[in-house]
C-alpha cells in the first residue's frame, strides 16, 4: 500500500512537472505577450508569433515546430528539450537563454541575439546561424556542423566544445575568443575574421 502510494505521487508530480499554466497559455495564444509564463509542454507548433514577447517565460518541453517566432523577445527563456524543428526564430533576441537538448534541424537563427545564453547538449542538422550574435555565449557538447555562419560574430566565447566542422563563416567575426587549432585553420580557409583569438 504504501509503495503504491509513493508510485503515485511520483507520477502525479511527473505529470504536473511540464505542465503549463493553461491561463499563461490563452493569454499568450491571444496577445503574442507573456512574461515570465509557465508554457513547458505546451504546443506552439505551426503559428506565427512574429514579435512575440516570451521573456523570462518557461518554455521545457514546448513544441515549436513549424512556428515563426521573427523578431520576437526571448530573453531568458528556458528551452530544454524544446522542439524547434523547421522553426523561424530570425532576428529575435536570447539573450541569457537556456539552450539545452533542443531538437534543432533546418532551424533558422539568423540575426539572433546569444548574449550570455548557454548551449548544453545540442546537435543540429541544417542549422542557419547567419549574422547571429554570440557574446560570453556558454557552449558544452553542442555541435553546428555544416551550419550556415556567414557574417557571425563570435565575442569573448570558449569554442572548444562547439563542433564546427564543414560550416560555413566567410566572413565572420571572432574576437577575444578560445578555438581548437583545427577550426582556426578552417575559419581562415572561410576567410572569417579573427582578432585577440587563441588557437588551441
């Protein structure tokens, strides 16, 4: 009796972990607007939220899929294990962002703002980081081969745990930064710029 009694509260909790708060939900269906909200496990896919604002909101476990969310203020968000395949996420701001086991492919995360974010156990395929902002940006086990990086900016961020094999950054910029020996000769194949940068 008791065993069964904790396996349910185990479930119970396991249950209500991700679930969102279905008020924080109707009201950011309604206005694009939600702060600090509670949408982890909700079902954003297929919409478009162009200049939406999600700062500080809770987004674990959330579907994107297919979702346009341009221009739009993620500053702070939490997005474990957030399905962002074939998302439109260009032009908006993630700053302080947590980035951790997103799905991630055709992805496109051109212009975004990465101030501060951490990146944690991600693997994207088809992946566009072009013209993004990557400033004291955290990177642990994530892998952006084959990434479209023209015209990035890579500022005072460790890269030795970034895979950046095959990805194209012709022309970008990376300053004051830490990279392997063998993606510094790569980046300079890319023509990519590189000041204050040491090659490891």
């Amino acid at each position: 009796m008791k065993y069964f009694f904790i396996l349910t509260l185990t479930l119970i909790f396991s249950s209500s972990s991700f679930a969102y708060e279905q008020a924080d939900l109707d009201k950011f269906l309604k206005t694009k607007d939600c702060q600090e909200c509670d949408l982890s496990g909700a079902d954003l896919s297929n919409k478009d939220f162009t200049n939406a604002n999600l700062s500080g909101s809770d987004l674990t476990n959330a579907n994107l899929k297919n979702s346009i969310f341009v221009k739009s203020n993620m500053w702070g968000v939490n997005l474990t294990n957030t399905n962002l395949i074939n998302t439109n996420v260009r032009a908006s701001n993630l700053t302080g962002a947590d980035i951790i086991n997103i799905k991630c492919n055709n992805t496109t995360f051109k212009g975004v703002t990465f101030a501060n974010a951490t990146f944690e156990n991600v693997k994207c395929t088809n992946l566009s980081i072009w013209s993004a902002r990557f400033l004291e940006t955290t990177f642990e086990n994530t892998d952006f081969e084959n990434a479209g990086g023209a015209y990035a900016s890579f500022t005072d961020v460790d890269l030795s745990d970034l895979n950046i094999k095959d990805a194209i950054f012709w022309n970008a910029k990376f300053t004051d930064s830490i990279v392997k020996k063998e993606d510094c000769i790569h980046l300079k194949k890319e023509e990519a710029i590189l000041k204050n940068v040491e090659c490891n």
